[in-house]
C-alpha cells in the first residue's frame, strides 16, 4: 500500500518545492510571502534539524497525516469555518532517507529548538505508523481559544526532507500529476 505525504497545494515557481533558505536566493518575492509566517517567531528559522545538519530554513515540511481531520478540529473550535482543503501528496517512497527526517513533536509545541530525541530517521513506514494525529493534539485543536495562536500543525509530526523536492512527484487529491 503507498504511503501518502501531505503538502498544502500553493503558488509554486519553478519546477521544485524550495526550502526558505532556497527560495530567498531564487524568488524573494515568495520568500518574503512565506518568511512571514514566521514574522512572530522569527528564531525558528534558525532551529537545528539535527539529523540532517541543517537548519529549519534548509528544509521542506510535509507531513504524513491527512489535513482534513486537522482542521476538521480546528473548524470544531470555533476558529475557523468550513475549509476546503487545497493540498498535494507526494509517495513516501520517493524521498531519500539521507535527506530526510522526522520530527516527532512529542514536546510542548512552544518548545524551541526542539530536543534531539524527537528527531528520528525517516523510513516510509515509519511514517505510515504516523499517519493518525494524536488525540492530545486533536483535543488541543479542538479547544483552542480566541487569544491562542492557530498553529494547526504545532504538535503534529514533521518529515523534513532537506533540499528540493520536484513538483513533478507531487499529485493532486486525484491523483493527477501537479505539473505535466
């Protein structure tokens, strides 16, 4: 059975997913859209990824759980409305375990850098085991409140892959290719 991994469907130029550090050299515009997300906690972008001597601007996030029942939670707080979700999925079988990892999250989500113990090698089966969010962190979607920040994906686990990714490996819910 193929493992999925999951990557919110954006505005991409170019021919590959860029991490931030990539994107500032080859698209500033995109790079100073999406740093801006990290406008509050502008540090993080120099957090290690251990296993992949890099930092957290070096890598591209996927994740191997399905957004929906994520932000079905979120949409439960009272948060947010309906969302209809927009991502890719990419097989878990085509990353390089070399240039990937997974960060756990087992930690408090506010935690920063995260400990070295939460990283673990990255295998597609590992990853397939991940597949469900915990109840601790749909319990926290679901409770948020109107002063707490939305991170949707704070205490959901992270594969990094370090490096490009091509689109073209990515596909949309339907299966199709994401370019063609």
């Amino acid at each position: 059975m193929t493992t999925l991994l999951y990557k919110a469907a954006g505005d991409i130029r170019g021919d590959a997913i860029l991490p931030l550090n990539q994107l500032r050299v080859r698209y500033p515009d995109v790079y100073e859209r999406e740093v801006a997300k990290y406008a509050a906690r502008p540090e993080t972008l120099r957090n290690p990824v251990y296993p992949l001597d890099c930092c957290w601007a070096d890598v591209v996030f996927l994740s191997p759980v399905h957004p929906a029942p994520i932000f079905e939670a979120l949409h439960q707080s009272g948060r947010i409305g309906p969302v209809n979700l927009h991502y890719w999925t990419v097989d878990a079988e085509l990353l390089d375990p070399a240039t990937t990892c997974i960060l756990l999250k087992r930690h408090d989500p506010e935690l920063r850098p995260q400990p070295p113990e939460d990283f673990v090698p990255y295998t597609p089966e590992t990853a397939a085991a991940l597949a469900t969010p915990s109840e601790r962190a749909l319990h926290r979607l679901r409770n948020l409140d109107a002063t707490e920040p939305l991170y949707p994906w704070a205490d959901i686990p992270h594969i990094l892959h370090r490096g490009p990714i091509p689109l073209a490996a990515f596909r949309t819910p339907s299966g199709a290719p994401v370019i063609s």
